[in-house]
C-alpha cells in the first residue's frame, strides 16, 4: 500500500477501523462467527460461541482445530492494532483444559516483540468460567501494513 492515506487519530476510529478490516474476513466472521469484542495497542480479544453441530470432533469434544483457527484468528487482529498485515509463520498452543461444547470462549493476546519484519505474540484462551484452556506464542510475518493505523496510539481520546 504505497498510496497517500491519513493517519487514524483516535483510538475510537481505529477501532471502528480495524473491525470494518475483519467484517470482511469470511473465515472468520461467517464461517466461524468469531467476533472481535476488545482492541487496544499491542492487544486484542476475540471470542466465540461454539456450536456443537458444527465445532465438535467425532467424540463430541470441541474440535482442536477449531480452537487453533480461534488463537490464529486473534493474532492477526493484534497485528493490525499496530498496523501490521501479517501471514503466521510459527505458532505454538498448549491445550491445557477443554471447554463444554455450547460454551463462549475468549482468547486475550498481547505483542511482546513488534518488529520490522516478524511480530511475536502472546495469548490466552478461556472457558465462559475464566478457566485457562491454552497459551499460544505465535510469531507472524509482516507482509504488509496498513498505513492508516499508527504504529503506536492511546486507548484514551
């Protein structure tokens, strides 16, 4: 994205701004129904209400993979809180616990290394009773940028 762009000015655009980028994320807004429900500088939250027609594994458990596309889903909203577009090129997750299918579940991240070419994340995910269900760390790859969002901005007009 080389073309002229201003920049964000408030927090509460960027915001606005970011979740307009991922509305039109099929994958993640149709397919899967997760929704964005917090955005900050350097973190995100994203959350989703499992179906158990469409979520569980053949043993009536919610699927693994649909948890990883979860934590996978949260990093690249993270990344473009500092204005990063990004592609995963490493991602570590430790299942520590299952959730009943039905149940909302949340995954919190933050950016721990913001760099010009790879940016390292870090994220929890939760149960709907605050039960730690995995960590993830995730290294992502900038591919892009999105020159409208700062680098840096405060979560307070």
């Amino acid at each position: 994205m080389s073309e002229d762009v201003s920049v964000l000015q408030t927090a509460e655009e960027i915001r606005a701004h970011i979740l307009d980028i991922y509305s039109k994320n099929h994958f993640m807004s149709d397919y899967f129904h997760i929704k964005i429900t917090d955005i900050h500088c350097g973190s995100a939250t994203v959350s989703l209400k499992t179906d158990p027609l469409k979520h569980n594994n053949h043993r009536g458990r919610l699927h693994g993979g649909v948890l990883v596309a979860l934590a996978d889903s949260v990093t690249g909203v993270t990344s473009a809180t500092v204005g990063a577009s990004v592609v995963t090129v490493a991602m570590t997750m430790n299942f520590i616990r299952t959730a009943k299918p039905g149940e909302t579940i949340r995954v919190t991240s933050r950016i721990t290394h913001n760099g010009r070419t790879t940016i390292v994340i870090e994220a929890d995910m939760f149960d709907e009773e605050d039960h730690l269900m995995a960590n993830i760390l995730a290294t992502m790859m900038v591919v892009d940028h999105f020159p409208e969002i700062p680098r840096e901005w405060r979560d307070s007009d």
